[in-house]
C-alpha cells in the first residue's frame, strides 16, 4: 500500500501547465490507468545512512557538455514524432557556463539563469561538503525528456547509464524533469 | 540503487510507477526553485533526500511543502520558439489523437490526409 508523506499540502500537478497540457497529462494517466501494472513497482531499499551515500542526479532535460556531442535537435525538427533517446556524462563540477541546454520544448536560458534549478550540482557539493551526504557522484547524467518511442532509452540508453553509475558506486539517484 | 523522482505533475509521475515521488508544485524548468535562490534550491534537494530515506512502501508520495512565490509568477521556461510536435500538429490537427493517445503515425501516415490515410489503408 503506497502513503502520502507530508500529506498537509496536496501538489496541485496542474497549477502550472496550459489547458491543452493538462488535457494531454489526463490523457496520459488515462493511458497507464487502462495499462495497468505489468510488474510490481520496483524496490531497492536505502542500503547506508544518506552520509555515507553516493549520490547521482539524472535530468531530462537534454543537458550536454558544450565540448560534448550535441543532442539531435534536427532529427526532432525533421520528425516531430521522434526524440533523440542517448544520454550525456556530466562531471560532478559542471556549471552552467560548461553546459549546453538542447530540449526543444525548454528555454535555454534556464541553464544560462542557473543550472542548479534543472540540475542542482553546485547544491549536490554544498551538501557533500556540509557532511550531509557522504558524496557527489563522479558523474551525473541528461537525457532528452521529449520520448514518445522510448524504446532505445529503455534498452540501451538506461542500462548503460546503470552501469556508469555503479562503477561510480552510486547508491542513491534524484531524477528531476525538465 | 534506490532512487527518488522529484516532479511537479506527481499524478502523471505515480501513474507510471516510480518506487518514490517527491511532488513539488514549482513550474518545469524549475523544480529546485528560481535562479540564484541558493538557499532555497538547498531546501528542495534536502527534502527531496530526505523524503527518500523516510519513504518504505513502494509507489509513495510525500508532498514537498514549499509554495511557489507571487513575486516569480512570471518566470517561465517556455521556448523561444514553438516546439516540432506543435507546430506539425497545427498543420496536421487530425493526428491530434495519436498524441493523446501516445500511438505514434506510420512515416508514410503523417503526411497524409484522413481520407488519403484511409484510402491508402483499403
């Protein structure tokens, strides 16, 4: 049985998206409903204290490394029903003027403003360096959130982030939208 | 690995399952908070870990309690221009559908029109 945590306050999961957006949200949950679970949802418990934890964060925002190959932003103009489904390593001391934003559906200068809103590595430090957690991964990790196919993501793009991450010996992982 | 998502549609993000949810109401684009607010971006990331070491039960929820302010109702992560996909559907509207219903068109159907895709399917 799954809890609301903090239950007080209910996040209104349609304050901030136009009428059609939240149209298409309701459509989409429709869709899971009618799906159903084909499997239970996964569980990996919290194996150390969140100081001794090694911690990554992935973002779907198509965040790359301008020294980095560039997010396929014209295979998305050319075919609108496609998004690019790789993934790009970020360093754990990124910052905004080293990354690039490629979302289509995003300003880019979020990143300009502030990286740490889409992607938050300086705060990631500040807390490894307040002995919060134990450490900042390595490396950190972006992908192109627009993925109407996401079988390549699924199959290759994934389990291959899976395993950088664990050479990285990373326990815990934030994933934040764009 | 255990893992936790931070999202602002938490009713879309449930629906497909993920082990742990932290649900904020911030616009997309900025879910740690507004540019510049250290402190506060500092809030959300500590929340968000710490409501991953507090949930047990797969498929939960916890509801971040932090209010987007007044003063930043105008920041927005809107694209300077429109995205493919809505242009494309302005100009092909009856692929509406396939949208909502994440059923992506055959390459030779979406430049069709309904009676041409039809015709082309007898």
């Amino acid at each position: 049985m799954s809890e609301n945590l903090q239950a007080s306050r209910q996040v209104d999961s349609y304050r901030f998206l136009d009428r059609l957006t939240q149209k298409l949200v309701r459509s989409w949950i429709e869709l899971e409903a009618q799906r159903g679970r084909s499997a239970e949802i996964p569980w990996t418990p919290l194996s150390r204290p969140l100081a001794d934890s090694t911690i990554a964060l992935i973002s779907s925002a198509g965040l790359a490394l301008k020294t980095d190959r560039p997010f396929d932003q014209e295979g998305e103009r050319q075919n609108p029903w496609w998004g690019d489904p790789s993934y790009r390593i970020l360093p754990r001391t990124a910052t905004a003027e080293d990354v690039k934003l490629y979302h289509l559906h995003i300003h880019p200068r979020v990143v300009e403003q502030d990286l740490n809103t889409l992607l938050p590595l300086q705060r990631l430090l500040e807390l490894e360096d307040g002995g919060e957690i134990g450490r900042s991964a390595a490396h950190h990790y972006s992908f192109m959130g627009y993925t109407l196919q996401p079988q390549v993501l699924l199959e290759q793009s994934t389990p291959a982030m899976i395993q950088h991450m664990k050479q990285d010996g990373v326990n815990v992982v934030v994933l934040v939208p764009g | 690995m255990s893992t936790i998502t931070l999202s602002s549609i938490p009713d879309l993000t449930s629906a497909v399952g993920v082990p742990r949810l932290a649900a904020i109401e911030y616009p997309l684009g900025y879910l740690l908070g507004q540019p510049g607010d250290r402190m506060g971006q500092t809030a959300v990331l500590r929340s968000t870990l710490q409501a991953l070491a507090e949930i047990r039960e797969p498929g939960s929820v916890s509801h971040l309690p932090f209010e987007w302010p007044a003063s930043a109702r105008r920041l927005s992560a809107r694209p300077p221009k429109t995205p493919p996909i809505s242009k494309y559907l302005l100009r092909h509207p009856w692929l509406i559908p396939n949208l909502f219903s994440r059923e992506v068109p055959a390459p030779n159907q979406s430049e069709l029109e309904p009676q041409q895709a039809g015709a082309s399917a007898s």
